[in-house]
C-alpha cells in the first residue's frame, strides 16, 4: 500500500479546517499551569533510595585507590559504586567517533573536572551527599592538556594513552573546484573567528529512578528522557541485557534543547539498584553537576574562512577550517554538532564550491554535548562574517551582498555544494519583507545620524537555513549507523467514538501533544476534547525517535496522517458492507463516512468503530473488530552518503531573515539591542502560536549565546562558570521582542507542507547580532571576532583601537 | 546531624506540622515532606526563580530557606491558585492564552511572583512587570509571552465580575 499524505491542509477530509494551521490553545497546558505535570522529581517510589555522585575535583589525574568503605559505614547508605563495578558490569560508553570514551565510573585515570568517580545510595539525598564527604579518593595529578591549539599538535601529552595523539577525527571534504575557483576570484577574504563554548541548560536538570529487578533481570527507568527509546537501546547494549527486558519510560520535562544528558546517571543509579537488591534509585542532577559535569556544553571553536569573490559580489567559494574541541570524551553525540553544518554549509546562497576543513580534538574539559541547532549557528555567524567583510570590501550593502548571492526561488529544489538538498524556499521574499518592516533606508539614515553625533550604532541583516527533519545519514562520516528514523503513533477509536493516540515521547515544552490532537480532531471531524494523547513506554510504543534535530513536527505528522488513512481504510469497509456498497464508493468527510453518489447515507466514524466492536455480526469478513491502526513515518529518499560525505539528509529547509540594530557603547562594552524584525519561512505552520513561540524562545538563547554565556576554563582545566552567578542566562530585562512576519512557502516532500522548525532563531541570532555589532565598530577600525561578544571583550577591543 | 525540630506552618490554607532536620530546606520540605511538587528547583542556589513561593504575603525563593524558618508563616503556593474546586486563576488562564509558557517548568515560579506583583501593583506598566520579572529564569519561551501573560492576567483581575 503506498500513502499519498496530504499535501496541504485542504487535502484533509473536512470541508474547511477548524482546527489545524489556528493557534489553538495546548492541551498541556492546564496541568502544567496547576503544577500537577509529573515530572521526575515529583516521582516517589515504594523503598526508592536516593543517589549522589562524587565528581573529580582535577581535570587530569591518575586514580591511585578509592576507599569506600567509611562512606559504606554510614548509618542510611544502602550501595556504593565504583568504576571497578562499571568495569565488571557494563561496556565502555558508546563514543562517535569511536573509542574515545571510558566507563561511566572513572577507572584508571580522570579525563575532567567533574568526572564520575564514585556514588552512593542512601535513604535520603541529604545523606547520600553527607557520605560522599566519607569518600577517600587518592589521586595523582597530570598536567591537563586545555588548550585545544596544543592538544592538537603533534607530541603533545594525551587525554587518551591508547591513542597515538588527541584527534579523535580528521578530515577534509571538498567540494567543487575549490581551489581553482580561489586562484581565479577577483578577491579572496580570509579571518579567524572564536566561538566559546556554550549550552543548552533546560531549567529542569536530568533525574531518572532506576529499578534493576534481579530475580528476571529487567531494566525500568523512569526519566526526563529526550529519547527515551533511544536510551533504551543504548543501555541494553551497555549491559549486555536482551533489549526487551529494558523498559524506558519518559516523564514530562522542563526542556531539552538537546542537552539533557543523562546517560551517566542513569547508568550509575541502575548499577546502584543492582547493588541495593533492586530498589529504585533516584538521582536528581543538580545544577552545578549540570553545569559541570552534564549535557551543558558544546561548541568550543576556532575557525578559519575563506571566501572567493567576483567584483559583482558573487561569493564562488567557501573554505572553512574548523578546530572544535571536544572535551575528553566523544560521548553524548556532540560531535555530531560538527558535521551537522554540512547540511547547511553554504547558507542561503547558490555557491558553487566549498571546503570543510574538520578537526575534533580531546582536552581535559567536560565532553560537548549537542545543543539546539546541533552546530550551525557557529558556522552561520563565521559565514556571515565573511559575507560582511566582503561587501564592505566590495562597497555593497550587506542586503545587497546576499540578494546576489540568494539561491533563486525558481531553483528549488536545490542541491548545495556539500550535497543535502534543500525542498523550497523564498529568500528573497523574505529579505524583502524584513526591509520593508524595518524601514532599511531610514534606519540606515538614524545610523547615519547616530553616527554624526559619535554614537556606535550598527545594523546586522542576516539570511540563514535550519536544516529541518533530521536524520542520521548525515552523521555516517563519524560512525552514527542507519538511515531513516521511523517515528510511529498508535491512533485507536474506542466504543464510544473516543480518539486515544499513543506516541513515545514525553512533554518537553514544543506542544506536540496538541498538534498531534489537531490533526487527529481535524482528520475525523471531532471536537479538541474527544482526542487524547498519551505516553507509551519503549516496549510498547510504535517505533519512535522523539523530539531533536528540528524533526517531530513534521515525523508526528506523516504518523498521524498515515494512521488516520489505516484507520479510515477498515471504517470504509465497514461502511460499505452497512450501505451495501463498494469500499471504493464510501469516503470521509467531515466525520462521516458517505457513500459518495448518496450523501444521505453516511455513518459516523464514532459509530463505524463502535459497531467493529460489539456487532461481529455486521463486520466485513476481511475486517478485524479493532478500530486501530499503527503508522510510523519516515523521511523518503535517503541513502547513504558519497565518498565526499555528500547526501540528502535534512528533508527541510526553513529559512529566517534578521534585521537588527544595536548600540554599542565603548566606555562600558555594552550592547544594547535598539531594533529587530524577523520574517519567518518554514512551511506551513500545524499551530501557529507554538512556531511563534519557538522562534521567540531560540532569539532568547541566541541573545545569551552572543552577549552573555561562556564557559569558562582556566589553564589548569578547573571551570570558573559553574553556577547561574557566572553562567549568565538572559533573563527578561536582555531579549528584545522582535517584531515577527511569517511567510509560507510549503515544503513539497512533507505531509501538509510543514517544515522543521524547533531550532529556530538560534540559527540566525547569533550571526546577525555580531554583523551588527561590528557595522557599530566600523568606524572605530576594529572587528569583534570572538562570541560571545562579552562587555569585557568589547571593550578591551575597543580599548585597544583608540589606545 | 542536629536534632530534629517541630515545625507549623500554613500552605494555600491547610495547617501542618512537620518534623525536620535544621539543615532542610523549604523547598525539600513542601515537596518532599508535604507531597506539594508544584514548586520546582531549577538551581538550589537562588538565581532562577522556579522554587518562588508566597510567604507571608511575600515572594522568596524556597531553595535558600530553610524549612526551620517557616515556624509559624503562612505560604501559598502554585497548589494554591486555582480554586479547591478546580476553577483556574485569572494568571493561569492568562498563561494558557498568552501562551506565557512551553515546559512550564518554570510557571509556578513565575505565577507566584506575578500574582504578588498584582496584588500590589493592579494595573503594572510594562517596566514594573519587567522588573517584577528580572530575577527569575525561563529558557524556553523569551518571555514575550511572559509578559503578555501578565498585561493579560492583570486586565481579567480589574475587569469587574460578570
Ligand atoms: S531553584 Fe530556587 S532560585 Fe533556582
Ligand atoms: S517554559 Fe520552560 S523554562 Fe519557562
């Protein structure tokens, strides 16, 4: 059977949509707003004991003993673990690259401040931390290698002694007539550029309850999991346990962002369950522990770019060279945040050639973890940079500059330089819309002016890509395995007509939960109420992924699309055998299933499934009384890579334009964001209020990523940022409210024409905030090449121009 | 370990008694010891806002108290809000509609210092809710929506009954 989705909304069974495309209210909302919401840490289990976990205190040292026994001794303790248990019990974590990873429990040496060494079960958490103070840990420190310039170099001293150097992966694609096409530009720019680390920090931390039942050896673990299915096969892999007798079930969560983590712990307390005869074990991360030893930091980068110009300001190619620091370990697909940029490497623009120049390198800080936008929002800012510094160059304006680079609408679908292919899109459109909301001239003219009276005021206009639909062909040049990410819902219609859909991913804050109920309330003609999602666990939830990669939307969609169609096909028959009529001669609409030459005739989808279920009597012999039907999507059409790690992997490509202005003021280094319009591509919206909501949400994080977080490590590998004083989150008095346009140009390869958008503005923010930012700083002969864009760091620059 | 005290104190209107550790803090001891988990802990050292509850009247971050202070003070918290018969509060419908939230995990927090600010600020301008605001975290929604909430909320308290 071969489904034809929808390809718009008017493609639905309805005669005019009532539910899907409107900003409807979420039906998560109620219990979130009551703080009835389950999540983990509300989670209390009969004889759960409570976990803490002892971090290394050096960012490189050899472990000499470890002495648990005082800790043991302390009245309330029920279990320690040690790395010893780790190495008896499980596999070395699962690394991408391969091999550059240890036990979730040091062993031999510690790799990071923050490390696992050791842990503790206890009647309370206050307990479990007071015994940690009992744990005598001997250690004997190595000179920690932080500097990812000298971990690169030859002879330098190891993170890892198996290995011949600290380079956990190499290598240079190029695509095109690179080099030719530099020797024959009419200019060619080159800078370096410093992205500091940053990260996710959800306001919940990761916290799991473990249960390793003994007597069957079974797993259960209840947690804030972004992938709960995902984590499941990894732990059965972990320890050599047959898959089905691990059980994951996903609990609500205060975000993800793609840096929840987790793994450690929920290794850790499910060794502890062992070791407390299998009661639950619970472990709540606290922020510090997030902060420093969780999933909170990724993209530490030195960058070097290229790019060849032609006198008319067309860009012909692009060379990126890329120093990302990994941290000590591979763990936790962070690297992944490397290669992703492959997908969008070119940005919005048609050029031809390019080179990606790729290096990871391991140093003695926290492994990096994946984050929102999964990379390219380093990449776009550097890409961006060069597009200013070259139509400066070139005497273009910087809209200018791209408009004559922008793939034309008429191209799509267009396959980049580094091979993903992008669906549709209207760049353009876009850019013209933005203009027009801003005023470009007559803010160009205040600036002017602001200029005339010594102010520093700049102005940023910024195109970028989000790679949408994630999958993982794209992370094959670093060992990820298979293509395709099924994700599946189970749509059943009870006997009083009621709609249950059942997925395998919890809340985490983008609203799919309602989408999934407007599209079901939509497709059979219900009311919101009628409709209700639920939760399955890994055993018996339809395949399924989750939220990341800016993917769910569009996945859950083509499920439930492709689930209502299974459905509809049963109830049709069961229609037609009523109306004594073919199945071909019954359809959908509005709720009821007609026979299409007599409208009279019609039966409610409520009453077709009630009659599969209690009249066996009236049921077409090729018919099963179960009203259900499962359906799991996946993106067509993708393969394997070419030599040059070349694919189609992200099915959509979303696309933003950014305007801003900003006033940099040198006495202080501040930035103050005076302006900033957004126009918004991506598709159809399901629900317009939450892809606003998202857009909003990533410009606050791409705020915090330009002016305000960094982690900070100082040379003997100990992290100065650990708290929420020194780790700065913008708060509300640091986002502006851009005023936002949306435009639509619908995907052609995705049900209902909708495109990944869950990353969102944080793709863009950055790139547009530091093009603004330095259009401040022309006058002044300097440029700020290093994100974030600190008041320190500005004003040291600025100081150091007129000094 | 010091020896454990008797404490009483008043949640959303219920008298209770507790029996705690002088080193527990307010927030381990509404969630853990009194079973009410709507606060959430986002930090446990003071900086995000998501353990905000009212005391006495007055919002304080629950993580950097200690339950031993809370002898004798009367608390509400998000348990609180909504009438024991289930209607929603004007901050909470507010939210719902503004969309002033998307993991929620920090809405507790934040509806706690709103519903102070409204109290004595009914009608706030835009830079009194900013400021009422500027010391809690939310990460996922770029506060807009926020502060749409609490322009909304504020206009549902002054309209008079229908
Ligand atoms: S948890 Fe109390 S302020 Fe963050
Ligand atoms: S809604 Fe997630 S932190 Fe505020």
């Amino acid at each position: 059977m071969t489904f034809e989705f929808p390809k718009s909304l008017d493609d639905l069974p309805i005669s005019s949509p009532k539910w899907v495309g409107k900003p409807v209210n979420r039906v998560e909302d109620p219990q979130l707003v009551t703080g009835k919401t389950e999540f983990i840490d509300n989670i209390t289990l009969p004889g759960m004991v409570h976990c803490a976990i002892l971090h290394s205190p050096h960012a490189h040292a050899r472990i000499k003993s470890i002495d648990m026994s005082r800790a043991a001794a302390l009245l309330g303790v029920v279990a320690t673990l040690t790395g010893e248990d780790a190495e008896r019990w499980s596999r070395p974590m699962y690394t991408t690259p391969q091999g550059w990873g240890g036990y979730v429990l040091a062993t031999d040496k510690v790799r990071f401040v923050g490390e696992p060494v050791a842990a503790v079960a206890a009647t309370s958490r206050y307990i479990a931390e007071d015994a940690l103070e009992l744990i005598d840990v001997e250690y004997e420190p190595i000179d920690p290698i932080v500097d990812a310039f000298s971990a690169a170099q030859p002879g330098s001293p190891k993170v890892f002694e198996e290995h011949d150097d600290n380079i956990m992966y190499q290598r240079v694609f190029t695509w095109g007539e690179v080099d030719e096409s530099f020797q024959k530009a009419d200019h060619v720019y080159k800078e370096s550029f410093r992205w500091n680390r940053v990260g996710a920090n959800p306001l919940e931390t990761f916290g799991v309850i473990s249960e390793w039942d003994l007597v069957d050896d079974t797993l259960t673990c209840r947690g804030a999991f972004q992938t709960a299915s995902f984590m499941a096969m990894g732990r059965a892999a972990t320890f050599r346990l047959p898959s089905n007798k691990v059980r994951f079930i996903a609990q609500p969560h205060g975000g993800s962002f793609g840096g929840k983590g987790g793994g450690r712990g929920t290794d850790i307390t499910l060794m502890l369950s062992r070791k407390a005869a299998g009661r639950p074990v619970k472990w709540i991360e606290d922020r510090m522990e997030y902060l420093s030893s969780g999933g909170s930091q990724a993209w530490d980068r030195h960058y070097e770019a290229s790019i060849a110009v032609n006198d008319d300001g067309t860009v012909t190619a692009l060379r990126v060279k890329l120093l990302d620091d990994m941290g000590a370990t591979a763990e936790g697909f962070g690297a992944t945040g490397a290669v992703k940029p492959m997908a969008s490497f070119t940005g919005c623009y048609a050029i031809p050639n390019a080179e990606y120049d790729l290096t990871l390198v391991a140093t003695n800080k926290l492994p990096a973890s994946p984050y929102r936008g999964m990379g390219p929002p380093p990449h776009n800012f550097v890409l961006e940079q060069m597009m200013d510094i070259a139509a400066r160059d070139l005497g273009l304006d910087p809209a200018e500059m791209r408009r004559r680079n922008f793939i034309p609408a008429d191209q799509f679908p267009y396959i980049i330089a580094s091979g993903n292919e992008y669906d549709s899109g209207e760049y353009e459109a876009a850019l013209d819309k933005v203009l027009e909301m801003a005023g470009y001239e007559q803010l160009r003219r205040e600036q002017e002016e602001a200029r005339a009276q010594g102010r520093h005021v700049g102005i940023g206009v910024v195109s970028t890509i989000e790679p949408g639909v994630f999958d993982w062909n794209a992370y094959t040049v670093i060992g990820t395995q298979g293509i395709g990410i099924p994700e599946g819902v189970t749509v059943a219609i009870d006997t009083m007509g009621k709609i249950t859909a059942r997925v395998g991913f919890a809340l985490e804050g983008q609203g799919q939960y309602t989408v999934v109920t407007q599209l079901l309330a939509e497709y059979f003609g219900v009311e919101l109420e009628d409709v209700r999602v639920v939760l399955a666990d890994n055993l018996s939830a339809p395949p399924n992924f989750g939220p990341g990669g800016s993917r769910l939307g569009v996945a859950i969609t083509g499920a439930v699309l492709g689930a209502a169609q299974r459905l509809t096909e049963k109830l049709t028959k069961v229609a037609a055998k009523l109306f004594e009529v073919q199945p071909e001669d019954v359809e959908l609409l509005d709720g009821m299933l007609r026979v299409k030459s007599v409208p009279e005739s019609q039966l409610s989808v409520a009453n077709a499934a009630a009659i599969m279920l209690n009249r066996s009597d009236m049921l077409p012999p090729d018919v099963d009384p179960s009203p259900q039907a499962t359906f799991a999507w996946t993106a067509p059409g993708r393969v394997e890579p070419d030599e040059q790690g070349r694919v189609k992997s992200y099915l959509t490509a979303a696309n933003a334009c950014h305007l801003v202005m900003v006033e940099v003021d040198p006495d202080t280094g501040q930035v103050e964001i005076l302006k900033y319009y957004i126009a918004d591509d991506c598709g159809t919206r399901l629900n317009p209020a939450n892809v606003e909501g998202m857009v909003q949400g990533a410009v606050a994080q791409g705020v915090g990523a330009t002016l305000l977080e960094e982690y900070v490590y100082d040379d003997d590998g100990q992290l100065l940022t650990a708290s929420f004083m020194d780790y700065l989150l913008p708060t509300i008095h640091e986002v502006p409210f851009p005023e936002k346009a949306a435009l639509v140009t619908p995907s052609p390869f995705t049900p209902l024409g909708a495109k990944g958008a869950g990353e969102s503005a944080i793709h863009t923010t950055p790139a547009a905030i530091m093009c603004a930012i330095n259009d401040a700083l022309l006058p002044l002969g300097v440029r700020a090449k290093e994100v974030p864009a600190s008041p320190n760091r500005l004003w040291k620059l600025i100081q150091g121009a007129s000094g | 370990m010091a020896a454990k005290r008797d404490i009483r104190l008043t949640v959303n209107g219920v008298a209770y008694e507790a029996t705690v550790e002088p080193r527990m803090t307010l927030v381990d001891m509404l969630r853990g010891e009194l079973g009410l988990t709507g606060t959430h802990v986002g930090c446990e050292h003071g900086v995000c806002g998501a353990c905000t509850v009212l005391m006495d009247g007055r919002a304080v971050r629950s993580c950097i108290m200690l339950a031993v202070q809370a002898d004798g003070a009367d608390f509400m918290t998000i348990e609180g809000l909504a009438s024991r018969e289930g209607e929603l509060h004007p901050i909470q419908q507010a939210f719902i509609e503004e969309r002033g939230l998307q993991c929620g995990f920090c809405t507790p927090g934040f509806m706690m210092s709103i519903l102070e600010l409204l109290q004595e600020t009914p009608d706030p301008t835009d830079d009194e809710i900013k400021d009422a605001l500027g010391g809690a975290i939310c990460r996922c929604t770029g506060y807009e929506s926020i502060l749409k909430s609490v322009r909304s909320a504020a206009k549902k308290l002054l309209a008079p009954a229908s």
